[in-house]
C-alpha cells in the first residue's frame, strides 16, 4: 500500500478539512500523509456505455448507470467522499440515485469512505464474507499481511454478502462477483458487460494483486501457505477472466494519459485491451514469485 507515489491531494478534500464544516465522524481524514499520494485530481469520465470513472489519480471509483438506479465500486477513503459525490453530480447524477455500493478489499483506501456513501445514499453494500467480517469492524484484521500498517475506519453496517461467482443484478445490468484473494482473504473483483451501440465490452474491476506485507512477513514462512495459495489461485482466475477492459483498484501505469485521451476523443478507447487482465496477474505472480526467492 505504500508503493503507489502519487502526486498532491485533491483540493475539495483539503479544503474541507480546514474549512470550519460540522465535524462528521464518517469523513474524518485518515493517514493524510498517504492521501496525498492517492488523492491526485483527475476529472470525472465515462469509461464506456454507462460506466464512469469518478476516483483520483491513485485510487480508482466506478460509476454504472443502470435502469434502477446507480452502482458504485469502492468508496476510497473518508476525505474523499465529498468529491466523490461532486464528481457525480457533475455527470448529473445524485448520490441518493446510487442502490448498490461493492467494495473489492476491507483496506481504509478503498473501504473507507464506504460508510459515509451507504449512508448518505441509502445504497446496500456487498463484499464477499470474509471482506464483510472486517467491514463491519472497521478494518483491524490481526491477520492481515499489511495489519501494522493498516488504519482503521468507519465501520459498515449495511452488508450483503457475496458467494465467488455470484451475479449481481440491478435492472437490466448484471455484475458478476469473482473472488480474488491474496492481497486480503476478502478480495473481490467485479466484471460485467457494457455496451455502446453494437460495441459491447466486458470491464473488469479488479481487486489489487499486489502481493506486499509488512517488514519481516514472509509469504514463505509455511504458517502463511494460505496466503500463497490463494494467490496462486487468483492469479489463474484473473487471467482466464474475459476482459476486454480493466480497471485495476489502484491505477496501472499509463491510465493517466488513458483519461487525458478518452475525454479528448472516444474512439479509439484507449482502454480497450483484451490482454490488459491477463499481464495485470502476470506482473503480481512475478512480484510474488521475488518475494518467495528473497
């Protein structure tokens, strides 16, 4: 979770912290110093049919437009809640219009600003079971490989759980739940089908892979095997997934010039690549795979 370095805080969430607002216990800022990093502005965006990005340059938020309502994917953390909601009425939508919240992973930075959205919105939000355990605690899994490092945040109380493989339907869209675990046991990524005219896409949100631990945590020691394994199984999950385009839980390398090109111009979409899934569970497994030799 340290490794993405990313530039400057979004400027609402910074005022809004010194602005002299009612203090709110769900949008309190946590770890400030690492928002700076995850929190770099980057403008609202529609992806491809009725799926919208609204997150920041190092923490990614999907918007889709269903026939019942809106469904969000992440809540990134506390601060970032009231850009979040101004990127979607700047697409001309309202927060109370969002029915289904889905969270890929039980961390602060992208679980913790999920309470405030459910509540300000009314939405339910669905995680697979182990995700909901830690959801409802607000974080602090001792087993967790980051757990030192790890900030606890607004607890959610509003849960559905998810079984791996299960659709999620709301009017005429359907989200497909596939459980991704390793980087926590509770990872979940997210596909569904998007369309523009005749062009019809399949769009992963991808939980993070990233196999990272805090200091002297060895992936090799055999009482982590768990952690190993189910790596290694979502490593071959993801990259058999049908994935025409990804959005990955933490920005890739490049989506940035990816954004700048799409709200220049729709066609081509720069991120339409069929092998995008499979070179995202490629480069973990090599990560991993240093981890396991060192």
């Amino acid at each position: 979770m340290r490794n993405w370095a990313i530039a400057a805080i979004s400027l609402s969430g910074f005022m809004a912290m010194g602005a002299g607002k009612a203090d709110d216990m769900l949008t309190r800022p946590i770890a400030p110093e690492s928002a700076k990093r995850w929190l770099a502005p980057q403008p609202p965006v529609r992806l491809h049919g009725r799926t919208y990005l609204i997150g920041f340059g190092g923490l990614n938020v999907a918007l889709i437009r269903t026939s019942a309502g809106l469904i969000l994917i992440d809540g990134a953390v506390p601060q970032a809640v009231g850009d979040i909601e101004a990127k979607m009425r700047k697409l001309g939508f309202s927060v109370r219009q969002v029915k289904l919240i889905l969270s890929t992973e039980p961390h602060f930075d992208h679980a913790g600003g999920i309470a405030a959205l459910a509540r300000d919105s009314g939405a339910s939000v669905v995680a697979s079971g182990p995700a909901a355990a830690v959801l409802r605690q607000g974080g602090g899994d001792p087993d967790d490989p980051q757990a030192a490092w790890l900030e606890r945040f607004p607890a959610v109380t509003k849960l559905r759980v998810a079984r791996d493989g299960e659709v999620i339907k709301l009017g005429d869209t359907a989200i497909t739940a596939h459980a991704t675990p390793g980087h926590t046991l509770g990872s979940m990524s997210w596909s569904w089908k998007s369309c523009e005219g005749k062009d019809c896409r399949t769009i992963v949100f991808a939980a993070s892979l990233n196999p990272i631990a805090v200091e002297g945590w060895r992936f090799a020691n055999p009482g982590h095997r768990r952690f190993v394994d189910a790596f290694r199984g979502s490593f071959a999950r993801v990259k058999a997934m049908r994935c025409d385009m990804l959005i990955a839980s933490h920005p890739l390398d490049g989506d940035a010039g990816r954004v700048a090109r799409l709200m220049k111009a729709r066609t081509p979409n720069p991120f339409i690549d069929p092998g995008a899934c499979r070179r995202y569970a490629e480069r973990a497994e090599a990560a991993l795979g240093k981890k396991l030799a060192e």
